[in-house]
C-alpha cells in the first residue's frame, strides 16, 4: 500500500468553525454530529487521524481558510469575515491553531516546513511504527485566499510562521478574480506575486479564474501547483470557473507542477447535486478518468496527484461510493493498475510527485 499526499484538507477551519475533532476516529465524529446543523451544511466527516492511518496518508496540505461574509449562507458566523483585518485576524488564528496541534500532539501531527521536517516525517513512516502509537501526520500549511495578506510586505510573517503555499483567490478577491466571481489578475495581484517570489512561496492556481491563472502562469517567478481542481474538459456544460481549462494544466506541467484531483461528486460529473442525485451515479472510476485526463496530457504520470478538499463544504454523501473515509482513497490503486499504470506511475500520483516538489521547493 502505498502512502499518500493528500494535497488539500480544511482541517483548521473544521475545528473552529465546527468543533471537529480530529483526532477522533470518523465514525465517533459522525454519531456526535448526527442530525447536526454541522452535517447539513458540512456533510458527514471523511477525515480523522485513525484513518489517514489506514490509508498511509503521511502528508496533508493543511489550509488557512475563511468565508468572506457575502457568501456565508448559514446562521453559523464563525469563521466568517467582512474585512481584511478579520480575515487576517481568522487566518493567523488557523496558523497558530496548526502549532499548538503540532506542539501537543507531535506523535499524531507535525509542520512540515522545511526540506529536513519532511525527511523526518517521512522517515517516521518509513519505520514500522507499533499500532497504538502509529505515524505523525505532516502538515503543509496552505493559505487559500489570500485576503488575509492585508500587505505583501506582511508575507515574511506568514512564511517565518511556516505558511508555504498560498492561493490568491476563493471567490473573487483584491487579487484576482475567482470562483463564482470571475476577473483577470490586478495590479495588487500582481504585486503579491511578485512579493511571494522572493520567498518561493509555492502558488496555487485552484479556484483562480482562466484569465488570472494565465497570467499567473505567465508572470509568476516561484513554483507553481494547483493542489485541488478537476479537468474542465470532462465536465462539459458544468457553467463553472472552478475547473482546470487544459490551457491551465498545460501551463502547470510547462512549469513542472502538479494537479490535485477532488474526488467530489459535483466536480467529478456535471449536474450532479448533493441530496438529489445517488453516490452510486459517481464512481470512484470517474476520478482515474480525470488523473489520465492529466498524464495524456502530460505524456507522463509526473504531474497528477491528490487533493481530496475532504470535509471542504461536502462529506460522505457527495463522494464515490467506494469511499467511506480518507482511508479508501487506497482503492484508486487496483483501478489505476485496470487502467495500465505500473506501480511506479501509481507511486508517482499517490506520492511522488507531491514529494518532489515539496522536497525541491521547501526551504
């Protein structure tokens, strides 16, 4: 079984705005939160410690992340923010939620900051662990949104407090236009771009609008991702901004990066609807169909990966049906190899790929 990077997770959020748990197996998490305003606006949990133990998943991308108050649709107010003064205030809370995590619970969860915290991680799960005890899990901080950077000359904070990845839009924001919002880059983007380069903070393109993400491509002189977005091409009449245009993949793999795919039903088929379409119309063959949508590309399995968003705004009932948990992501593995992949190309899309630019990119 191979480990695996999951590239995008709302863990922080979760906790904050949820009262999540994740140290808890999933199942606890869920009969708690039975018939919860929690599960109808969140899903049913996907995510735990218990579990990414049994899916080998040894590095996740933990993310900073917020609601600008004009797309909150819940009586639930937190975590919510009017202005870039309570989005930073959010995001630094987020951050210093992940440190005291990695401070009190090293055995279960550590930053992975540095090239050397990664090797350490990494070597953990290499060794046979008792079962008790099992693997720490690496956490890549990721900002998504970037409205809680209120200057770029704030960015040296943010990477001193370990934050490596950072995505300029959700929706629309200052930067550029976004999800549901859509717009070119501006001139604040393009400066924050330019600011971020002199840290090699990793850009991530998902959720940026076509014509932002291309000049991002364009311009940008730091690595470039997109850690969690589908293939526009196999979603035809979808009406959303949301996916990867193969203009876009094409720009990540010019730039050696790579493409997290979102193993979410609503992303994975057009027309799906939470609540009013089954699991069963969705399965976990749709997501192969979307990471060799990237390797034709490509020619290679170099530049696909994971980026599951699991608890991101969907849970249990908006996934394939052969995913329970995290855990089950290992089920991509026996309908990579129907599909013709060697083990080494399902090594390179469970791990490898993510590893290598972590491992090139981190200071």
């Amino acid at each position: 079984m191979p480990i695996l990077v999951d590239a995008h997770a709302d863990i922080a959020y979760n906790m904050l705005r949820f009262g999540r748990d994740y140290t808890r197996p999933v199942l606890e998490t869920r009969r708690l939160e039975a018939r919860s305003a929690t599960v109808e606006e969140n899903g049913d949990a996907l995510l735990g410690w218990h579990e990414y133990q049994r899916g080998q998943v040894a590095v996740i991308f933990s993310t900073l992340f917020a609601i600008p108050a004009r797309f909150n649709h819940h009586e639930n107010t937190k975590q919510v923010y009017r202005n870039f003064d309570e989005a930073r205030n959010l995001y630094r809370e987020q951050l210093l939620t992940y440190h005291r995590m990695t401070d009190s619970m090293p055995d279960k969860f550590r930053l992975a900051a540095s090239k050397r915290d990664l090797d350490l991680i990494l070597d953990h799960w290499a060794s046979p662990a008792p079962e008790t005890t099992g693997h720490p899990i690496g956490m890549v901080v990721l900002m998504e949104g970037a409205e809680g950077v209120r200057h770029p000359s704030e960015l040296e904070e943010w990477h001193e407090l370990g934050v490596r990845l950072i995505g300029p839009a959700w929706v629309g924001t200052r930067f550029c236009g976004g999800w549901k919002e859509p717009g070119p880059l501006t001139d604040d983007g393009r400066g924050l771009l330019a600011a971020m380069a002199d840290f090699n903070f990793i850009l991530d393109l998902s959720h940026m609008d076509e014509r932002a993400a291309l000049e991002a491509l364009d311009i940008y002189q730091g690595p470039v991702v997109g850690t969690h977005a589908n293939c526009d091409a196999l979603l035809p009449n979808s009406n959303s901004n949301r996916h990867f245009t193969d203009r876009i993949i094409q720009g990540i793999i010019e730039r050696d990066g790579v493409v997290g795919i979102v193993p979410f039903n609503t992303y994975l088929k057009s027309g799906w609807v939470t609540g009013k379409n089954s699991r069963d119309e969705v399965p976990l063959q749709y997501v192969v169909n979307h990471i060799d949508h990237v390797c034709q590309l490509a020619g290679d399995s170099l530049h696909v990966g994971i980026g599951s968003d699991f608890d991101g705004g969907f849970g249990l009932q908006s996934v394939p049906p052969e995913i329970e948990t995290v855990a089950d992501l290992q089920n991509l593995v026996s309908l990579l190899q129907a599909r013709g992949c060697a083990e080494t190309d399902i090594e390179n899309i469970f791990n490898r790929n993510w590893l290598a630019r972590l491992k090139r990119d981190l200071p």
